[in-house]
C-alpha cells in the first residue's frame, strides 16, 4: 500500500509535470483526486491509501484502482518510466 502522500512524492520526482489534485469535496472519505499532467486529466485516484493491485467487486468493477494500475496508464503516456516507479514504491513502504 502507499498513501496519498507518498504516491505523490514519487510522481513528482519522476515527472515534476505530474500533480495531484483533490476533488469532490462533499464526500471527503471516498472521493478521488486527479493526476493532472500540465493540467490536463490523466486519471482518478484514491486519495487516502493505494493497494498494490487493482481491487475489484464481485461484478468485475474497479472498487479501488492499485499503484501499479496508475503507474501502467502513466507509463503507457510516456509520462513515467514504469520499472522506475514500482522501484520507488518498494522502497517507499
């Protein structure tokens, strides 16, 4: 798992074009943020704790997307090097 906090700090020091933003403010628990590159939307994340590996329900739908997942979207963008940030993560927790 990864917190917010520490995701946040290996997409910067990978890309210092990435950020994160908070949205939705209503339901502060269980709502995403952003990864934004340049202000442009990349994808949803969890804003507390990331698992390794995408959870998903009974049905096949994504309950909570991993870091893995988010560094795969990333990287296929060519926004991140993707062995790099798995890296980082093992290191991180």
């Amino acid at each position: 798992m990864l917190y917010s906090f520490q995701l946040t700090k290996i997409l910067r020091e990978l890309n210092p074009g990435l950020s994160i933003f908070a949205t939705g403010f209503k339901d502060k628990e269980n709502s995403p943020a952003t990864v934004y590159w340049r202000g442009e939307e990349v994808c949803a994340v969890s804003k507390n704790v990331m698992p390794e590996e995408t959870i998903m329900d009974s049905s096949g739908h994504v309950v909570k997307r991993g870091w893995r997942k988010l560094f795969r979207i990333l990287a296929d963008r060519k926004l991140i090097d993707y062995n790099e940030a798995v890296q980082m993560a093992k290191w991180e927790r």
